[in-house]
C-alpha cells in the first residue's frame, strides 16, 4: 500500500512540475522579446534613448539631466534657458517674450 502511494504521489509531483516549467511567470512590462537585440561599443553615461514602446533606439544616448538649481531670486518672466531646454544658473529671463526651444516647437506645430 504505501508503495502505491509514494508512487501516486511522484505522479502527482512531476504532473504538476511539468505544467509549471511549461508556463515561466515573466515579470510586469517583460519586452525583451518585443525588443530588437542592439549592440553599442560605446556605452552611454545616462543610458541609450528608447522609443515610446520603451525599445532601445539605435545607439544614440540620452542627453545629461539638467542641473536643478535653488534660487533665492524669483523671476518674473522665469530663468533663462539653453538650447536643450535647461535652467541657464540663476539668470532670468529680460521680457515675457523671451520663449524656451519647448515654446518654440509647440508654436511651430500649431502652426503647422
């Protein structure tokens, strides 16, 4: 009898090992499969940009953050900004006119 029942039991055990090992749990938001392999010598500081599917492209790097910078002055018209959109130090703008590259680009393809 208890032969019967180890082996019952072995059954039992690789039957339910076989359906787990068949179905692997993959993480949230698994896309390397999705994802085309991209080979870079060079390595990137701040990581390789990717597109909206969060796949890398190509080997082009992301740009440096932007510094944060805690003013005491506050600006009227806002800080001035450089041609990647980041705070110039503490400097303010001169006029309300002064527009950031992002106000530029939203201007032109609303004009558009």
């Amino acid at each position: 009898m208890k032969i019967f029942q180890t082996l019952l039991i072995l059954c039992i055990l690789s039957v339910w090992f076989h359906q787990i090992s068949a179905f692997p749990i993959k993480p949230p938001n698994h896309r390397t499969s999705s994802c085309r392999n991209i080979y870079c010598l060079i390595p990137c500081r701040y990581g390789y940009k990717v597109d909206r599917f969060g796949c890398q492209i190509a080997c082009d790097c992301n740009p440096a953050p932007c510094r944060v910078y805690n003013c005491l002055v506050a600006c009227p018209h806002g800080y001035k900004v450089d041609e990647n959109g980041c705070q110039v130090a503490c400097d303010c703008k001169e006029s309300a006119n002064e527009s950031t590259p992002c106000e530029n680009e939203a201007e032109a393809s609303y004009l558009a």
